[in-house]
C-alpha cells in the first residue's frame, strides 16, 4: 500500500492538483490500488489562510518525507499574485530536490494527439523523446552576489556550480534511461570549454555504453533540432538550467505546457516526486482556464513508478479521449474549465 504526500503550493497548481488527486481517486478504486494521501498546503494558499506559508521547521518536515510516504505529487512554487513577493513554495520544491537529493528530473516531450503541435508534417513518431535534466548543482547554485548595486559600474556574479560526481550520476542515470527505454542514442547538451567538466565525463560515461550512441551537442544545435528535426532525438541530458529550457521548448513541441510532466529521481532513494513541468500560470490565475493534463499526467506517472501499469495507462488513453473530442481547456483549443476537463477525463476513466 502506497503512501504519497500531495503539495499543490503556489498559483495554479491550488486548480490543477485537486483535478489530479480526484482522477487518483477514481483509478484508486476502480483498480483497487489501495493508495493513501496526505495533502499539504505549503506556500501561498497557507500564507492566505494562516498568514504563515510553511510549518517552523520546513527542513525538518521534507527530510522526513521520505520515512512516511513512498512518493509525492507536487504543483508549482513561485509568483503568486495574491500573497507577498517573498512568500512561496520554492523553498519546498528546492528543498525536495536539494535535500533529498533527487537529481534526475526527468521531462517526457510525447506529442499526445497529433493536431497539438506548432510544428508543420510532424507526427507522434516524430515528436518523442525525454529530457532529463541535472536538478541539484549548475546555474541555481553556488556562491552569486552583486556588487556596486545601482551604479554603472555593477557586477553580478552567478557562477555555475558542477561537480564531477554530480555530472557522472546523472549522465549515468541519461544511459541507464535510453538503456530501459530501448533508445539508441544520447544527446548531452552544453556550451561550456570544449576540455569543460561536462564533455569529459560524457566521454568516460559514453564509453561504457557500448550499444547507445553519445552524441555531444551544443545546445543551441539541441534547440535548433527540437523544432527542426526532433525526430532525431531520443534522450536528451544537460545541466539544470539547459534542461530547464529544452524542456520547455519540448513543452511548446508537445502543443502547451499545460500538457507536460515530470519526475524527479534518485535511484538510491526510495522517495521521488512528481509534477507539473509549467509553474504557478499568474496571469491566469483564479480564471479557471488553467490546464488540469499535466498534473494529471504527473500522476500517471507516479502511477508508472509504482508500478501500477494499468491504471497509468489509463489515465493516459483517457486524457487523449479527451484531447480528440476536444474537451479542453483553451491553451490547446478547447473552451472548458480546468474543473470541466478534470470531470470529462473521470467520466471516461469510469466509463471504461
Ligand atoms: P516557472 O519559472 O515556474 O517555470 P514561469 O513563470 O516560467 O514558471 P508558467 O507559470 O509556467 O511560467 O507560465 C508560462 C505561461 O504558460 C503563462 O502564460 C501561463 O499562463 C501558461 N501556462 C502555464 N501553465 C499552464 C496551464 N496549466 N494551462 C494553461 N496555460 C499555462
């Protein structure tokens, strides 16, 4: 029996999560799975309620996560209209990734339904690979700081902090990834010193996977073949800030970030968590427009980690049902509310 801590945090994570947890609900029940969650608001909607947006010791409570439940689903943290600019749940989404150490984010770009995507005579075939993104070191961390604020002579500093053990494990988990996967090749994507950290370990790492084909890329080529020809990639693995923003262009190639998941990973851990790829949507916040499919199908993947095969499979055929009879949301062409595609994707989750 699984346990899963559910942690909606800021914007419109507070409409698109409870639509997720009530799709749980149903293939809870109907494939008796026998899940237990917990919920807990972190963030903005507990700022507005308590005036306090996290417990006293948040630290103390995310490193214990992983001795009560197996897995969590989490929403966005960031800007939030409604509370004070310092007051979100980025400490907690960094602190599930730095704390626990969970350092293989992992972001599927499926095209789910063909008419979906900007990009002309692409199919499903062509528009079918996985970034995984490093989530504990590069850009977001390290020393930064500026100085001679408000003058023209002011410097910032925002070094990228990368470790050899930090770029070997996730290049590892990229290899170990296209291996399960059946993909044959890995593109790593950087722009760093051609003798840089990354570019020699992707060579020692490549060499031990004989069977799949290490091709290094700079990233801007990446982002370039992610419009151009996608159908050439298969796994694509890079620092957290070059992951962050391939995965969003994948985001645009799949049709809408509305529509994106991922998963954040250590396979020496036996907790991981599961999430949106978009963030907290302000300018559509308390519209009830944002799109419900990607926390939902953050879910399914949480269901596919836990090995529950069937009903994950469901949730997605249910969600492409949805997609072809154009009960959506309007980011990808629909008119329903977020509350409105959660419903229709239950009715046919129950139906089936
Ligand atoms: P982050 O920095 O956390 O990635 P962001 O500020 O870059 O967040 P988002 O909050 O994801 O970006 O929003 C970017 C754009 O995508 C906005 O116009 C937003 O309305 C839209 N968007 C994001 N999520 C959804 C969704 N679920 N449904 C519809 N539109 C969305």
């Amino acid at each position: 029996m699984a346990k899963i801590a559910v942690i909606p945090g800021d914007g419109i994570a507070n409409e698109v999560v409870p639509e997720a947890v009530k799709v749980l609900d149903v293939v809870n029940e109907k494939y008796e799975l026998g899940l237990e969650y917990e919920t807990f608001d972190l963030g903005s909607e507990r700022y507005l309620r308590t005036g306090e947006a996290f417990p006293e010791d948040l630290d103390g409570f995310i490193d214990d996560l992983p001795n009560r439940f197996d897995a969590a689903l989490f929403g966005a943290g960031g800007i939030d209209h409604r509370t004070p600019e310092d007051v979100s749940a980025m400490p907690v989404l960094v602190g599930l990734r730095r704390r626990l150490d969970l350092f293989a984010n992992v972001r599927p770009c499926r095209l789910i339904a063909p008419d979906l995507t900007p990009l002309k005579n692409k199919t499903a075939e062509d528009i079918n690979f996985t970034v995984i993104r490093e989530n504990t070191e590069g850009y977001e961390f390290g020393t930064a700081g500026n100085y001679r604020v408000g003058t023209e002579d002011e410097v910032e500093i925002r070094p990228e902090y990368n470790t050899y053990k930090g770029v070997k494990r996730v290049l590892e988990f990229a290899f170990n990834y296209a291996q399960q996967e059946g993909s044959t090749r890995v593109h790593m994507a950087e722009k760093g010193l051609p003798d840089g950290l990354w570019n020699r370990v992707f060579a020692e790492v490549s060499a031990r996977y004989p069977n799949i084909e290490g091709i290094h890329t700079h990233v801007d080529t990446l982002a370039y073949m992610m419009v151009v020809s996608p159908e050439e990639l298969q796994v694509v693995v890079g620092e957290n800030r070059i992951g962050d923003v391939l995965s969003d262009i994948g985001g645009a190639v799949q049709g809408s970030r509305g529509l994106a998941p991922t998963g954040c990973y250590n396979p020496e851990k036996n907790f991981c968590y599961f999430e949106p790829v978009h963030g907290t949507g302000p300018d559509i916040l308390g519209k009830g427009v944002a799109n419900p499919m990607a926390a939902i199908m953050a879910s399914k993947m949480l269901l596919e980690h836990l090995a529950h095969r069937e009903a994950a499979g469901a949730i997605e055929s249910a969600v492409r049902h949805a997609i072809s009879q154009g009960q959506t949301t309007p980011d990808i062409g629909g008119s329903l509310s977020t509350t409105q595609v959660g419903d229709a994707i239950r009715a046919r989750l129950s139906a089936d």
